[in-house]
C-alpha cells in the first residue's frame, strides 16, 4: 500500500482487479444461487453492498482495539449484525425479492467477500479508504450479479422484468422460445463456466501478446 | 412441514434439495477442495460431523432460549457464534482425544465455521419448522448429500487428468464448473424421470 493511490484507483480495483467472481473467486454461492433474474441480483448485490460498507467501517475503526487472537469471532459478530439490520429492512420494504432470496439473506454472514475484505483490508487501512474500497468491491459484485442474472434472465425466460416492467419481451416480438434450464441451478453453472472461460482466454491473449 | 416423514426429509437433504448443486451452498469448498477424492472426504467426513452436531445445538438453542425470550430476530447471530465456538471445541477435543481423526479432519475444520452450508443447513431447519427429529435427521442428510457430490466431482476431477481440455477451461475453477453443469443437469433431471 503506497502512498500513490487514490480514491478513483482503489474503487475501480474492486471492479478489475479485485472482482469478487473473477478475480478473487469469493462469495460464490450467492452468485449462483440467486441469479434467476436481475432484479434478484440486484437484490442481494445491495444487501451485500450494505453489509460490506458497515463491516468495513467498522472494523477499520476498531482496528487498533481488536486483539490479534479473536479478531475473526469479532469481525463476524459485526458482520452478522449488519446483516441482521438487512434481514429486517428488506423483509419490511422489499417482501417480494425477501420471499425470492430467502435463507440467501442470512447466509450473508458467511459471504466469504465480506470477511475476506475486513480481514484483508479494513484491519490494515484507514476509515476512509476502507469505505472506498468496501463500495468498489460491493459494485463489482453488483455488476456480475446483474451480469449473470441478466444472461440467465434474458435466455430462460426470454425478456427482462425489472421492478415490475417488463423492459423486452422476445417470446412474443420475435417468437423466441425460452431456454427454460438456464433459470434453474444447471443454467447458473454454465453461466459463470462460459464466462470465466471467456475471461480466462483474454487474460491468455493478453499474456501471448505481452510476451 | 411438521409432519414429512423422516424419509421425505431425508430424502430431501440428499437428493431434491442437494446442498452444492441444487441450492448452491458451500461452493467455495467444492470447487477449492476437489482436486483428488483424499481432500475431498476428508471435508466431507467434517462437514457431516459438524452440521450435525450444530443441528443439534441450534436446535436446543432456537427452542428453549430464543423463542422463550422473544429473540427470534437475532438468530443469525446467535447460531454463527454457536458454530463458530462450536467448531473450535470440536477441534479441541478431537485434537486432545482423537489424533488419528484430527490428523485425517483436523485441517479441514477450521475452514467449516464460515462454510454456508452449516449455517444453510441450521437456518433452513428453522424456517421449514421442523421437530429435533426432522432437524437431526436434515442435519445429517444435508452432509451426506454433500458427501455425495463431493465424491462424485472429486473422482471426475482426479480421473480426468489425463482428458484434452483448452487452455481457457484450464484445471482449475473454470474446470470444475463445467462439470458442476453437467452433474447437475443429471441431479435436476433424473429425478423428473424417476419420482421418489
């Protein structure tokens, strides 16, 4: 961590570098599991986002109060109360996509994104840049898990609906007929299969053309 | 949901509700810890003994003192410190009484406190209301459907290792996802054709 970053590159590097489905590889079982649509998607990317940004401001001020030997039991008790705080906002405002994501909610907690970054960023760094970087990396996810339901969505079910409105619909534009597996669990593993294969081969040409 | 037999329940854990490839919980293990079949059921040995024994404890602790005291609302908090402490005791005990398992297990524990698949399996037996039973019986349903398809994508993994596959699939994550695909086109389909 030197002295050269700045507010811009430490939130793009949760987008790029640090990708929570790509490039760190964590918090897979939300990815997948809730991803029949964007809506849902967009769902728990925003709890997610929530949790992220409390935890990490959290536990980047109590950094120098917590003791090395139980820092993880401490850093969960914060996480899951952020959690909690969710769990009840969205089963009040939200009921909707809190019936659709269901026990994804709670499973929060043990989203390996949200722990991964307190322990890997907020214990070390200051109040600000731990907001800063809890918000890049909380987009990132936001943007795979529209990504993601959005391919899903738009090949099962053949339109996208998003808070009510049905954006397109190619089932009765174009006679398109839905792929109904891609909304069930076969359907989000070839999804993320397909695209981390795609990003592997452009990191294969990057390497190719670099050297 | 009180009243599905236990078979059902059962059942349910392995096979319709799959922990890691119908409802997508604890991936991170599936796909870091099949490499070969040794790794493999050595976590699933682990999971099963903890999700268990957590269905157990958070059985006893949702019942007589959560509901009691109208804490309903904070039980995420309370069952991920319970697992937590949980998983340590165990890791203590067998450690100190069973070194021959701690060898074989003793690795992987540490790891299951922040796997979703106990705390999955313990919030799931809350919200489906079953009976200590029922929630022993899901408990340990739950890790034997893990084991399942750990076994399954840890040999596919160990005895393909000499199959061409590009570059970009590679033998890591990617790889492993394709198969997650196929293995659960079958897990979803074959129990269309063949109801229980």
């Amino acid at each position: 961590m030197g002295d050269n970053r700045s507010v811009a590159s430490e939130f793009m590097r949760g987008i790029t570098k640090d990708n929570p489905t790509f490039g760190l590889v964590l918090g897979l079982c939300p990815t997948l599991a809730v991803t029949t649509s964007i809506e849902n998607g967009i769902g728990m990317a925003a709890g997610t986002l929530f949790v992220l940004v409390g935890s990490n401001l959290l536990v980047s001020i109590l950094r120098k109060e917590i003791p090395d030997t139980v820092r993880i039991p401490i850093e969960l008790i914060v996480i899951a109360t952020f959690v909690s705080i969710v769990d009840m906002v969205m089963e009040a405002f939200t009921p909707d996509i809190y019936a659709a994501l269901g026990v994804y909610i709670p499973l929060i907690v043990v989203n390996c994104i949200v722990i991964g970054r307190a322990e890997a960023y907020a214990l070390k760094n200051g109040v600000f840049y731990s907001i800063i970087d809890a918000f890049g990396v909380g987009t990132g996810f936001l943007l795979m898990l529209m990504l993601i339901g959005g391919i899903r969505e738009v090949l099962g079910t053949g339109g996208i609906k998003l808070f009510g409105v049905q954006l397109f619909d190619m089932v009765s534009m174009l006679g398109y007929n839905p792929i109904g597996i891609m909304t069930l669990s076969p359907g989000a593993f070839l999804t993320i299969a397909v695209l981390m294969a795609i990003v592997n081969y452009r990191r294969i040409l990057k390497a190719m053309k670099g050297g | 949901m009180a009243d599905a037999s236990l078979f059902a329940v059962f059942m349910d854990g392995v096979f319709l509700k799959n922990f890691l490839i119908v409802q997508f919980l604890g991936l991170c293990s599936f796909v870091g810890v099949t490499k070969d079949v040794k790794s493999a059921s050595g976590m699933s040995g682990a999971v099963i003994f903890v999700i268990t024994l957590s269905s157990v404890v958070s059985y006893f602790l949702y019942t007589y003192i959560l509901l009691p005291l109208r804490l309903e609302y904070l039980n995420t908090i309370a069952f991920i410190i319970v697992i937590a402490a949980l998983v340590q005791l165990v890791e203590f005990i067998v450690r100190k009484h069973m070194p021959p398992l701690y060898r074989s297990l003793g690795i992987y524990l540490p790891l299951i406190s922040t796997n979703c698949a106990v705390l999955g399996a313990v919030l799931l037996n809350v919200m489906n209301e079953y009976t200590f039973i029922q929630s022993v019986t899901f408990g340990i349903a739950a890790g034997v459907g893990y084991t399942v398809a750990m076994l399954i994508m840890s040999s596919i993994r160990e005895w393909s290792n000499v199959v061409y596959v590009p570059r970009a699939v590679g033998r890591g994550v990617t790889y492993a996802f394709f198969i997650a695909f196929v293995m659960s086109m079958s897990f979803a389909n074959y129990f269309k054709v063949i109801p229980l």
